[in-house]
C-alpha cells in the first residue's frame, strides 16, 4: 500500500436562496461527545510518494535535492535517495529514489511514527540540460577484465538504473541495451522500452516530440516502437577491473617473450586439436569389508584411487578397479590397521574428442557427441598434448680404444678389431625398463667389464661368456640385455662398447603459474594425468 501527500486541487463558491413551499420535517443528527461513534483506522505503507517539483515542469539537476519528512533528512546522489547522512563519514541509508524529469520521490524506508510533514530545503531545476536517450564512452584503462563493469545512470523517468555487463560484454534490461569491448574498453548504451502500439495508445504515442513513422517496426504481426527513456548526462559513472601487465624478463622466463601476446596469454583450443572432457567424482564407503565390490554411480571411468579420512592414499595392492563397469574390489586380506575409515573412492571419467569448432564466448563443439552425463560443477575440459606413439630403442652403438671419461656420441681414438654384432644380436630394450641414458661397457681383461651410466653410474658388472642384462630397480625389469653370442673376439683391458638408450617418455615442460596474493593455505599440490591407448588381448 502507498499513499501521496495530500495536496489541495482547487476551490469553488456557490450561493443558493431557498425557500419553503411546503411544510417539511427537518431531521438533525449531530454529537456533542468526541469518543461517540469515532473508529480508528490503521493503514501500514510499503511506499511513500511525494511531488518535489509540483505546479511546474522543470528538470532537477543530479544532487540538489535536500528535503526533511518528520525527523528524517534526505539527499539526493544520483537517483537515489539516502536518509540522515552522517557527516564525518558521508554514509547514509538507502531509502528510495527520485525522478529527475517528473520530481516525483519514492520513499520506501523512514523513521516510524514520526509526523508526515514534508519541508523542502534544497532543490535547484533547470531548463537548458536536454536529456540522452544514448550514451557512448571509452575507459581510460584496457583491457577490461569480463564482468567486471557496472554503470549507474539516473533516468527521469524510471529513477537510477544499475546496468552490468555479461561475460560477451552485452547489457540488457527492459530500459538499456548496450554493449562494451573488453579489449578496447568502448561502451555504447541506448535507452528505450520495446513498447507495442495499440489502439489506445498510437495517439499519445504520435503526439510525442521524439517521434517518426519510421521508427515503427513489425514482429510476429504486431508493430512495436522503441519508446526513448530519457536520461541525466551528468549523472553517469561507471565502475570497471582492468588488466594491467608487467613486462616479462626473458632471463627470467626463459624464452623470448617478443612473439607472445601483450597479455601473456595465448590460446589452449584450436579447431583440429584433441579436447578431453573430465569429471571428477568422489564415493564414500559405507564399509570395508574384505573381499567387498562397490558400485560407483558410472561406468566406463578412466581413473580411480582409495583414500582415508585423513586423505591417506591406498597402496593399489589393496584394492582392484572395474574401469568399464565401474566397480572397486578390496582385496581378500583386506585390513585397516592404521588408515582412519571412513574410505573414499575418488574417480573420474572423461571423453576425448577432435575439436570442430571453438567460439570466442568458450563454447567448444567436438567431432562426435559425449558419452557421459556431465554437471557443470564438477567437469572441467581441457586441450590435450598429443604425445603420439612411443618405443625404447637404441642408438649410437660404437667401440672405441680406451675409456677416457668423456660422453662422446662418435669413437675417440684408435680403431681396435674388436666389436658387438648387433646385427644379429641387438641388443634387447622395452618400454617399461629403458630410461634415457648414455652407456658405456668398458672391460677389464679380456671377458669382463663393468657397466657406467653417464648419470647412473656404476650399475654392475657382466662377461661376454653369459647374456647381461641390469635390472631397473624401480620397473624390476632389465634396463637392456646384452646377448652373449653377439660378442666378438679380441677385447683388451680398457676396451669400450659404447651405445645410447632412447626411452619410452615424451619432454613435457610444466610450468604452474600462480598470481600474486597471500597464501590462503599452508601447502599446495597438483597432480599430473597421463592418458594411454593400448592395444587389449581379448
């Protein structure tokens, strides 16, 4: 419920002689007691509304409005308006708004019970400031970081508008449609109301000043016009979070930074490149029972792990994963002993796909459709680093006089008769034993030798008389083997068989950017996942 202040619209005098044909009874009511058929009446109001500027038609400059309503004061900043101001620190309470083009005030909050009399004590009007129905400006800063701008205006008609921009730099309300360019900070804002014309009102439509028949408009078999919504120039200020970036140091980097965009960031999604789809989900156990399946809420998942409640990780020996039908076994001797239950399953799954198209607003189209349900909150999608297909092997096999501590890829030295046939011998790597790693097998008589890696060291000793292969202590498997029949005659003591493995691994460089800002947390982590296709023996 809301109510105006009375206000008195005119007044009328009329004088009447009458006179009496016939002989009537006069009948009086009246009451000589005040408490004798008296009523109260309680009216509570949402809103207060008053008239600033009644009996004249003047615009009211952004600011000048200073009025008391019972012990309240209220000013006026930009259509808005705030009760008792406190000086020392110019902070109020937002009670209502003004119309800059009508000098109607609403006032939805105040002090209760106090009287209702209105006294104006500030107001200055104006007839030169003629209103915009647009408005264009440029930051001083750029780029502007997305969603972050926010522009208040003050309209005379509708009070302050509170206007904010999405993601795409589009601003869009019933009384403001704009767009802002984040790279170029430009802002362009119209103000106008789609408004249907009808019967009733083509005529007042017509009438108005602003008006031409050819900003008329036909949709869906209904003509529309975009009525202008008149705005206060000087009442305009907006708010906005630019970027601003420092000069990369290529000491510092590492690389060149004169091919890199201003702002450092370059993109992760390319139309013709692998894009993977992930899920991250978690399961809580109601037990551990030994020997117990649990069913996850998916299937077909591409990794799993079982931690405690102290976020302990299970050795993968406890435990065995279903990946296609999504199922977790403990192992028959399961026991807790030391982790805390409860145990959570922690898994995920994902779809990789070829990306066909990548839009600017982020949205990613892939070359077939997903396999999986996901949810907004917990999928993340990401470009991948295709690897590609990879096999150990060796390389650079050579003899060479004597051992002379120097990892050469070429023989140093004289040329010695004796040698390895690898060519009907190879020697023997697989992935999962050979790393990268430059060997030398220098001998010490005429059928034993030692086995130096240029970062490995020593790693053991073998003859020619039986095959040697060292064991990769973190695989269990030989690092490469050595084929006994593949020796030649004629080795002496300091005698070197020299040759290169290459291993089944791709450089990847990983670099973790965090930006400035106080630690929140004591440490952090990450964890790196690696995807592989293989070749299943059905």
């Amino acid at each position: 419920m809301s109510f105006y202040s009375p206000q008195t619209s005119g007044f009328q005098s009329v004088q009447r002689s009458l006179k009496v044909y016939d002989a009537v009874n006069v009948q009086v009511k009246y009451r000589d007691t005040s408490g004798t058929n008296t009523g109260t009446i309680t009216a509570t109001a949402d809103q207060l509304r008053l008239d600033l500027s009644s009996g004249y038609d003047e615009q009211i400059l952004t600011g000048s409005a200073r009025f008391k309503l019972g012990s309240d004061t209220f000013l006026d900043r930009d259509g808005t308006l705030f009760r008792n101001v406190d000086p020392s620190n110019n902070s109020g309470i937002a009670s209502g708004s003004i119309q800059y083009g009508t000098g109607k005030v609403e006032i939805e909050s105040w002090t209760p019970g106090a009287d209702n009399l209105v006294s104006l004590e500030s107001l200055t009007t104006t007839t030169d400031l003629p209103p915009l129905n647009q408005i264009n400006f440029r930051t001083p800063v750029i780029p502007i970081r997305p969603q972050s701008l926010t522009v208040v205006v003050a309209s005379l008609d509708f009070g302050q508008l509170t206007l904010t921009a999405d993601e795409n730099g589009v601003i869009e309300t019933s009384q403001a449609h704009g767009t802002i360019n984040y790279d170029t900070g430009f802002v362009s804002i119209f103000f106008y109301t789609k408004t249907e014309i009808t019967a009733e009102n083509q005529a007042e439509i017509e009438a108005q000043a602003w008006y031409d028949p050819l900003l008329k408009y036909e949709e869906l078999g209904k003509q529309y016009v975009n009525v202008p919504v008149w705005v206060d120039a000087s009442s305009v200020r907006y708010n906005a979070v630019a970027y601003t970036y420092i000069p990369l140091d290529a000491d510092i980097l590492g690389l060149s930074a004169t091919r890199l965009p201003i702002d450092g960031r370059v993109p992760i999604f390319r139309i013709g490149d692998i894009g993977i789809v992930s899920s991250s989900k978690s399961l809580e156990l109601p037990d551990h029972i030994a020997g117990k399946t649990y069913d996850l809420a998916h299937q077909r998942i591409s990794w799993a792990e079982i931690e405690d409640a102290n976020g302990a990780k299970l050795p993968f020996s406890m435990y065995v994963v279903d990946y296609d039908y999504g199922k977790v076994t403990l192992s028959g001797d399961f026991a807790l002993n030391a982790l805390v239950a409860p145990l959570t399953v922690k898994y995920r799954y994902q779809d990789m796909g070829l990306i066909r198209d990548v839009q600017i607003n982020g949205q990613i189209t892939f070359t077939k459709p997903l396999t999986h349900n996901y949810d907004a909150l917990d999928t993340i999608v990401g470009s991948a680093l295709v690897i590609g297909d990879m096999q150990a092997r060796y390389t650079r096999k050579f003899v060479q006089q004597s051992w002379s501590n120097t990892w050469a890829d070429e023989a140093t030295g004289g040329g010695i008769s004796a040698n390895y046939n690898d060519a009907l011998y190879p020697i023997v790597v697989t992935n999962k034993g050979a790393i990268q790693e430059r060997w030398a097998l220098i001998f010490t008589d005429a059928t034993n030798f030692r086995c130096v890696g240029e970062y490995s060291g020593q790693i053991g000793t073998g003859s020619v008389n039986i095959d040697f292969a060292p064991i990769n202590p973190v695989t269990g498997l030989p690092y490469f083997t050595v084929k006994k029949e593949g020796w030649g005659a004629g080795w002496a003591n300091g005698n070197v068989l020299r040759f290169n493995t290459v291993a089944a691994n791709f450089p990847v460089w990983v670099i973790r950017t965090v930006k400035q800002s106080e630690p929140t947390v004591m440490s952090d982590q990450f964890q790196i996942m690696l995807r592989g296709d293989i070749d299943r023996v059905v």
